[in-house]
C-alpha cells in the first residue's frame, strides 16, 4: 500500500488510509510501533491512541518513563494532530517536545520534496540547529551529535568546538570532555562510522546551512541545557 505523505507545513507523516482505521507512521517522533487510529474506537467523532516512543528514560528512582506519542484523528474532517512528549530528568515530569497538525488535501506531491520546498524548510526560524541522533538496536538507548545555529556570528557559525552531544536522558556533553567522547563513540557503534566521519557530516550541513541563509535571519535559541 502507498503511503499519503501529509505536510503539516513544517512537518511530514506517513498514513495509510484503510476502509477501517488509519495507520500512522511518523519516524521523527521515534515511536516504536505503527500507530492504528480505529474508526469503531471513536467517542463523538474523534479516535484517540498512543504508543511508547524513544528515548526511554528512567526517573529519579530508577522507574521507567518512556516517551510517548499520543495522536488524536477526527474521522469527519479528517484532521491528524500529534502531540510527542519526553520525560524530563531535570524537571522531573513529562514535557511536549512536538505537536503538529495535518488537514487533509495537504500532502507532499512527490518525494524527494521540490528544492524549493527544501530550502524554504531549512530556513524555517525553528532551524535551530543541525544533528545526528540515533537509536542503538541492542540498548535501545538515543544519542544526538548537534551543533545549535543560535548564539553565534555567522563566521563562527561551522565552528567544531560548538559541538554537543545528548545522551539518553538528555544530558548535555560539551566537546572535549569525557561525555562528549563517550556519546560519540556510541552513535559512532550504531551507524558504522568514526567520529571524525560523522563531525564532518553535521559541520558540512551547517555550511550549507550557512551558504544558504540570509544574513539577518533570526533563528529560536538552541538550548544548551540538560533536559
């Protein structure tokens, strides 16, 4: 079955409209399983459901606390909205890391998208940095190598020592020290690579980034905080 690519206008989900239910695939928000909105399961039009999502964290005492992807499908308009949310460590709760909103009849034409389309996301003012994450097949534990476009001159903005990593309950490594090296062989474990390899790949898209944005773009601050 050929998937419907819907486009939020910054966002793009996977669905697969069937007689009976509408299954959703949306790899960004790293859930674990398709998501099967049933139309039989609807309470006054609207059809609710959620699954488990990474990264799966743990709490101050040591209990799980997965991520979680809850969508929410009103059958008559056809409107999608997901709502990704992450347990914070520093907060000690759930916080909303993404929601989007899909209307039917907003949908990607083709894939790859237009360039034009690509070059207007890029330079969304939500871009706020370039990243590698990944997700290891065996621990099942998330790490990202990212470099944040905010809070620097546009000369200083492909600069390596702006490099951090997060490990899988969002804390931050800072280049150089000890957790930046290990989150970083990690990621390097899990997608074949070498650091060096994969420190080329993230500063060669911000020189992208950088050749492409106009100098008085004003992008969202990337927080460099543990979350």
């Amino acid at each position: 079955m050929k998937a419907t690519l819907l486009f939020s206008g910054r966002h793009v989900a996977a669905v697969y409209p069937r007689a009976d239910d509408l299954v959703v695939l949306d790899p960004y928000l790293l859930h674990r399983e398709p998501v099967v909105l049933s139309r039989a399961a609807a309470v006054e039009g609207v059809v609710t459901a959620a699954g488990d999502a990474f990264p799966f964290r743990t709490g101050a005492g040591g209990e799980p606390r997965p991520s979680r992807l809850r969508l929410t499908w009103t059958v008559a308009s056809g409107v999608l909205h997901s709502e990704y949310s992450r347990f914070s460590p520093r907060l000690g709760r759930y916080v909303t890391f993404r929601a989007f909103t899909f209307r039917p009849g907003a949908t990607l034409p083709f894939f790859p998208p237009p360039r034009g389309l690509v070059r207007r996301l890029i330079l969304h003012s939500e871009q706020n940095n370039v990243s590698i994450r990944c997700v290891d097949r065996g621990s099942g534990r998330l790490r990202e190598l990212v470099l944040p476009l905010s809070g620097r001159p546009r000369e200083w903005l492909v600069d390596r020592r702006s490099l951090i990593t997060r490990d899988n309950q969002g804390a931050v490594g800072r280049g150089g020290t000890e957790e930046f090296r290990r989150d970083l062989a990690g990621i390097c474990a899990c997608v074949g690579s070498d650091p060096e390899e994969l420190i080329g790949y993230v500063l060669g898209a911000a020189q992208l980034y950088a050749a492409t944005a106009p100098e008085d773009l004003v992008v969202a601050e990337y927080r460099v905080e543990d979350e």
